[in-house]
C-alpha cells in the first residue's frame, strides 16, 4: 500500500480505481462489460443482404461476369443460360403489403376518368390525324418529343402488365415518365402560350389510352409543381373537341391527390401506438419555398404523423425571408421555442417531441438542449455541414440530454453511418438511430431502389413513422431498464 | 515581475497525414522536429508520427527493427538522436517495464536489455505507468508512477510509488539500471507528474524538479533533488502558487518552468455553480511559470482573447522548440462518460521569448528553398 502519512481523501478503494480508470482512459477493456446502455442498436431499413454481400465481394462486377461462378448473380446468370425463360407465366406474387385489389382500382383511376375528359375515342393513327398545319418550330418540336415520351411509357406498361406488383410498377414508371415529361418542359422554360397550346392539343387529340397516360402524368407533375401544372392546364382557348370548361373541375378533383398503390397499407397498424398521445413539434427545415423536401410529400408525412400524436408546425412570419442564414437560423430557434412555450401551456401533461427535417433537425436539437421536451427526433440529421463535422469536441450537440432518434439515409452525402456511431455513442441520452438503405440525405429512395425493394416512396415514409412509433414505445422502456441497472449497481458497491 | 505578454498560436492547415487524437502519449523534440509515440483513446496507439515546425507538415517515418507495442503514460526522453521508451500501459490495466530505444537517424527500434550496474539492488524498476522519466548529464532518472498489483488487468489493485532509478547512458551505447542512495525527505508516492532537469548556465549544480502528481488527490508540492549531492529538498517558493494537477506538462524553456494544463481540483466558485458534487476536478487551460532562477511562480499575462487560447486539456504532450511551446491533443475533460472521451485534435504554439533577430547564415538559409 502507499507509505507512511500518505493521505488518501475519503476515496473507497473502488472509486480510488475508478477515478484511476478515468485518468488513464487510453484503452478499453478487452471484454465490454455486458450491459445496457443508453444508444439504441441501429436499426437498418431495406437492407437486402444479398445485394450487400455482392457488393462486399472483392472483385468488380466485370470480373464475377467473365469468371461466373463466383458471386450468387453469376451463378444464376449460368443457370438462366442452361434452362428456357418461361415469358408467358407472371413471376410469383412477392411478398408486397399492400391490397393488391384495392391497389389495382386505384390504378386504374385514371384510366376510368378518361370519359370525363373526353367522350370519343380517335382512330389509332390518331398521331398523324393531328392537324400540323401553322405549327411553329419549337411547337413541333415539343409535340414531337412528348409523344415519343408517352410511346416510351406505352412500352413500359406493356412490359409489367398483366404482373402480380403491376400497380407497383405502373407507379414507378409513372414516376420517371412524369420525371421526363418535366424535364422536357423545362427545356421549353414553362413558357405559358406554349404550354397551354400543348395541353390543349393532347387533350383533344390522344387516344383514350394515351390520354389516360396523360391524366396519369398530369396528377404526379402537379404534386411536384402545382403552380405550374395550374397555369398549363387554365382554360384559355374555347373551342376544341371536349367542353373544357365543365372539365377543368373534374380534372382538378382528379389531380389534387395521386393514387399510391400504398394509400390504402395501413402500415401502422402493425405497430402498437403510444399509449399516450404525443405532441410533434415540426420545425420546418428552411424557408418555405425552399424545395428541400417537395411539398407534397411533406404535407402527406405530417398527415401521417397526425396518426401518432397531435402535430403543431413551427412557421416564421414572411419576413424572416429576407435574412441571412445565421439571423434565419435563430429565427427559427425564437419561434419554435415561443410555440413550445404555447404547447407547454395548452397540453401540459403530454409528451412533447420536437422534429425537424434536415436542418430543422439541428434546431430541433438545440432547442432541446434548454427546453424540458420529452425527446427529439431528427429526420435526415446533417452531421456534416460547412464547417466540418458536428460532434466536435466544442459542439454543444454532445450536451443532449433528452431521448432522440436520428434517422439518415445511408446514401446522404451529410452523414454517415459510421460517424453517426461515433456520434451517438459519445452522447449521454437515450439515443436511436433508424437508417434507410439506399435513401439519400432527404430519405428518398432512387426509383431503381424502389423497383428492386418493392417499395414507393410514400411507403418509405410510412416506414419512417413506424420508426417513430417504435423509438416512443422503447424509450419508456430503456428508461425503466436503465433505472434497475443503476440501482443494482448502486447496491453492488454498498 | 512582470512578464511581457504572452501569445498562443493555434497552427492551422498542417499538410501530411495528421496522427489520430490522443492523451497519454508523449513527444520530444529534435532539431525542429517534434516526435510523437504512443497514447491512446479506445485503443492505444503504436504509430510514429514526427511534425515538421518549418514546413508545418506531419509525416509518418517508415520504422524497423523490434518495434514496441503502444504504450500510452510512458517515460520518453531523447539524448542527441537516441529516443528512450520506458514502461506504460500497453494493454487495460496492463503496464510494462520494458525499455526501447528508438535511432532517430535511421528510424530503427530496439528493445534494451539493461544490466543492474551493482549488485545486490532490484534488477530493474517494476511496471508501472504515470512515471517522470528525465536525461541529465548522461543519466536518465526515473521516479515514481502507478503500479497495479493484481494479475488479473481488469481488478486493478493501485500502488503510488515513490522509488527513484538511475539508468546510466554508457559510451559504448549500452544502459544499466542503478538505485541510487538519497539523503533528506523524498517526495510522497505519485504519479503523472512532471519532473525537469535544470542546470545553473554554467553547468553546475544540476537538479531533478518534481512537480504535482497524483496520489489519490491532486499534488501542488515542488521537490528538488540535487544530483551532486543527491539530497531532496523541498523549497521554499515565492509569488501565487499555481492549483495542484496532474496529467499536466512541465517544459523548460531557458531559466523558466512552464506548467500547462491538466486536471485541477474545482475551486469554490466553481462548486458554486455545478449540481453534480460528483465532479471533483477539472480540466485547466491555465499556464503558470516557474522561474527556477529565482524560484518564484511568476505572473503570465495572457495576451488573448477565450478562442485564441488552447481549451481545457489533460494528458496532452508539450515540447520546446528554440522559444516556442509546442503542445498537441489530449482529452478534454469530463463532458464524456470515460470509456468514450473525446480528444482535442488541436495543435498550438507559445512563443514564450521573442526570437533573436536572425544571423547572416539564417538568412541566406531562408532565400533557399530548401532547408
């Protein structure tokens, strides 16, 4: 032991080792000591492992083709080679959850509400029917390129039809065509006259099932882009084959929300709720014609989100438009916290939670660290930024103190997974971390993805809820198992 | 006496590869080099890496020979070229005694197997980390450090030490342990404290300071041994007596001792404002001098702004290169719960003199390119 009149100040030897440990830090034990501990294991969403093991595999996709027996798609490249591909019997029914009858009804939506638009059908040549003369260039031009658009869906649709996941596909392929359709107009810049003329003449000379193709493009490109499909499909000119007029209103109803095989999944239902209802503080992830998430798609999350607790968005007044990032940044701290002030006080006994996208993550996060909200959740957290990576040694993100759930894609180019370990293991709270596979820094999954997962984009979504859900379940639940652990460990050392 | 005030420096935008973040390593200079080995956080670290502070550059020298595992809280000194390694942590709760030598010139290691200089004394000093290990004339002193009794590495059973080895740095590049008979009180059982050596200008009169460590509490004691008498002292000091630390840096630069950082008992106002009566000690950024001429403690004056000065830092490692204070990474203190501590990556310099006006031959160096 230590000589003579050395003093040791009121330390057991159990916290003189541990004080000990904690100066000489520079290794950890060899085995880690079994315990619960405050980071949640990550949770991977659409993860496909097979794909992952070839993507693992060490040589390059050229080499498995030429050597062929190396990875499992060679093996089965060989195997398609030896045996006749059956092309008449559709592929089993994988394993989708959705209602594939109610799925096919809502596809065929369009189609249906053709007769709105116009009650005769033209001939099949209906393409060189359409009267060209006093066309101007770029009129033919666009006209041109637009039909060949809705050849390219037609071919599409041919491929996949009559298939167990045809809505899925039909929703996918919609997607990129309306991708096209847009690009396409762009190119012409939205020029009104142009755009009009062009509606106009689709809608009075397309066959009834490329109309239908149409109806279908038109619904998806006015979630994308309201205004502009609004001033393209505004009935100017008279006249014409169909009574626009009386249409407009149908189409309207038609377009205001597009069909997803995935609407009528009630993919919740899989999970128990809360048993409490919670309030969601949504902190907006910029100004909000900021495009960052489309429109769209965020006032259909919220409606999910709605499922889970009662929702209360953060909005700054339009002036704060006008300001520079930093000043735009605090704006949006003082106004989410005077509305937490406002949600404290109309429900004080339920659970708050403060959620942000994007940037509004890190808002969401800060506010947490002085307000006394039941958790965060982070949607899409940036943990790289401008200056560098968050979880600096000075940043005051390391100080959060209240159960979060960060999810991330793992194809964003602001955060990764391994960082966000790093990250999360370094905090002090209860800490979550969902990553959607193959999603990027907005959680959207390539429409490539989506086609090999089965999945759409609102599904994806609908899965991000769930993940909500689960972290509000578990948290309680951690906490309690936290608390039993503390307590024998405090008994341990008496 | 007022001292001019002072300046740090943090270095930005070194090229090369930068060594991972760290605390417990150690670092000597030579020339104007700055070489740095050891250390750890969630692992402990066996890489070499030397700073260049004219180039500013960080580079990795390709190394050979018996090439020793990490080890973080070690003794590291350096005699011309020849860098010593002695003792650390190698593995959790696992310390050695094993001596290394490292050939700056060539970059080549080399485990010594050092001969008790007399017999009928202990071969060798046991393993132990937390130990001050310094050059003086020819021979490296080694005192004090942590030594863990149990066999098992996870039931750590502390023991302070207090005993003092000489290890004798022969002509014919050989080394042998010896336990040299002192006279007067020594210093209490300790570890990570600093101890320097000091001789008057003249070469006379050459002295081991030991300062702070930890023995259960933080220390704040100065010692002295006088090596041509071998007899400890305890002297008496004049000015503000720095707060007791340890895991600091001790780094003589001229007549002058300069103390920076490491963990410092929480004073009264900080009590005042923190809940946790858990949280006894601190991290300091704070830097105290000594000035071993006129053995007072002499008043810093900071010329600086909060964000131009180094954060709070222990176990971080400090050289002196002509003037300058170099100090790089270490832990940053008790925000982290200890199994996953963040370290500083952070590199700074304190010019502690102002430099002398350059010589003819500096100048021509520098109209050169190369160096």
């Amino acid at each position: 032991g230590p000589g003579p009149g050395f003093r040791m100040p009121n330390l057991t030897p159990s916290q003189l080792v541990k004080l000990i440990n904690l100066d000489h830090s520079y290794a950890l034990p060899s085995a880690p000591l079994e315990k619960k501990t405050h980071c949640f294991p990550p949770r991977l969403l659409f993860q496909n492992e097979e794909e992952i093991a070839l993507l693992n595999e060490p040589k390059s996709k050229l080499e498995n083709l030429l050597t062929r027996k190396s990875s499992k798609r060679a093996q089965k490249v060989k195997i398609v080679e030896e045996e006749d591909i059956d092309v008449c019997t559709p592929d089993d029914d994988p394993k989708i959850p959705y209602d594939h009858g109610k799925a096919r009804q809502l596809m065929k939506e369009c189609e249906k509400n053709v007769n709105f638009a116009r009650i005769h059908d033209v001939s099949e040549n209906w393409e060189e029917d359409v009267n060209k003369i006093g066309w101007t260039k770029s009129q033919r031009r666009l006209f041109k390129k637009m039909v060949q658009i809705f050849h390219d869906e037609h071919l599409k649709r041919l491929a996949y039809s009559e298939n167990a996941s045809e809505p899925l596909y039909r929703r996918l392929s919609i997607d990129k065509t309306t991708q096209a359709v847009r690009t396409l107009l762009t190119q012409f810049a939205w020029e009104t006259k142009l755009i009009q003329w062009l509606h106009g003449v689709l809608m009075d000379n397309l066959s009834l099932e490329y109309l239908g193709y149409y109806l279908d493009i038109l619904q998806t490109l006015k979630s994308k882009v309201p205004t502009l499909v609004e001033k393209m499909i505004t009935a100017s000119a008279s006249g014409g084959k169909c009574n626009r007029a009386t249409n407009v209103e149908a189409l309207n109803l038609l377009l205001k929300r597009p069909w997803d095989p995935y609407a009528t999944a009630i993919h919740t239902s899989k999970l128990k709720k809360p048993t409490v209802s919670a309030v969601f503080v949504v902190v907006p992830p910029g100004p909000p014609n900021g495009n960052v998430i489309c429109h769209q798609r965020q006032k259909s999350w919220l409606s999910l989100l709605a499922g889970l607790g009662k929702v209360v968005t953060v909005s700054l007044p339009s002036t704060a438009n006008k300001l520079n990032v930093n000043l735009y940044a605090e704006m949006m701290l003082v106004c989410s916290k005077q509305k937490l002030v406002e949600v404290f006080e109309t429900s004080p006994d339920k659970p708050i939670y403060l959620v942000g996208w994007g940037s509004g993550a890190i808002v969401a996060a800060t506010l947490s660290l002085t307000e006394n909200v039941t958790g965060v959740i982070c949607l899409g957290f940036p943990l790289h930024g401008t200056y560098g990576t968050r979880a600096d040694v000075d940043d005051c993100l390391n100080d959060l103190k209240h159960p979060t759930l960060f999810v991330i894609g793992d194809r964003a180019n602001n955060s990764s997974i391994t960082d966000m370990e790093i990250f999360r293991k370094g905090l002090s709270c209860i800490n979550g971390l969902s990553v959607i596979c193959q999603a990027d820094t907005y959680l959207r999954v390539t429409n490539y993805h989506q086609k090999r997962l089965f999945v759409t984009q609102s599904y994806v979504d609908k899965c991000i809820i769930d993940e909500i859900a689960w972290f509000l379940i578990n948290v309680p639940i951690l906490e309690d198992e936290l608390k039993v652990q503390a307590q024998q460990a405090q008994e341990q050392v008496l | 006496m007022a001292v001019p005030a002072l300046k740090w420096k943090r270095v930005s935008e070194t090229s090369g590869s930068q060594p991972r973040p760290r605390h417990g390593h150690r670092a000597v200079a030579i020339k104007d080099l700055m070489v740095v080995f050891g250390g750890g956080n969630e692992g402990i670290v066996d890489e070499l890496h030397v700073y260049n502070t004219v180039t500013n550059q960080w580079f990795q020298p390709s190394v050979k020979g018996d090439i020793p595992p990490g080890c973080a809280a070690y003794g590291f000194v350096v005699d011309g070229t020849r860098i010593l390694v002695f003792g650390g942590m190698i593995e959790y709760g696992r310390y050695s005694n094993d001596l290394y030598e490292l050939q700056a010139a060539r970059w080549e290691w080399k485990k010594l197997k050092p001969k008790p200089a007399r017999s009928g004394c202990d071969v060798e000093p046991c393993p132990r980390l937390g130990h001050s290990f310094t050059l003086i004339n020819n021979v490296v002193y080694l005192f004090g450090g942590l030594a863990n009794e149990s066999e098992d590495p996870k039931n750590n059973i502390p023991r302070y030490l207090d005993d003092l080895w000489a290890l004798e740095l022969k002509p014919n590049n050989s080394v042998c342990w010896d336990r040299p008979t002192t006279f007067g009180t020594a210093p209490s059982p300790r570890e990570s404290h600093t101890a320097v050596s000091y001789v008057e200008e003249d070469g006379s009169r050459p002295r081991l300071i030991i300062y702070g460590g930890m023995s259960g509490c933080r220390l704040g004691d100065l010692w002295m041994l006088h090596l041509d008498t071998m007899e400890w002292s305890k002297p008496s000091v004049s000015g503000t007596i720095p707060l007791p630390r340890s895991l600091h840096s001790a780094t003589l630069i001229g007549n002058k001792m300069y103390i920076f950082g490491g963990w410092v008992p929480l004073v009264l106002d900080d009590l005042k404002t923190t809940t946790n009566h858990e949280k006894e000690w601190k991290c300091t950024n704070s830097l105290a001098c000594l000035n071993l001429e006129s053995m007072s403690w002499e008043n810093v004056q900071m010329d600086a702004l909060d964000e131009s000065i180094p954060r709070a830092r222990a176990g971080h490692c400090a050289i002196a290169i002509h003037n300058r204070l170099y100090i790089w990474s270490g832990r940053d203190g008790y925000r982290k719960a200890w199994n996953n501590q963040v370290c500083c990556k952070d590199l700074w310099y304190l010019e502690v003199e102002k430099p002398p006006a350059p010589g003819r031959v500096q100048l021509v160096k520098a109209s050169t390119n190369s160096l």
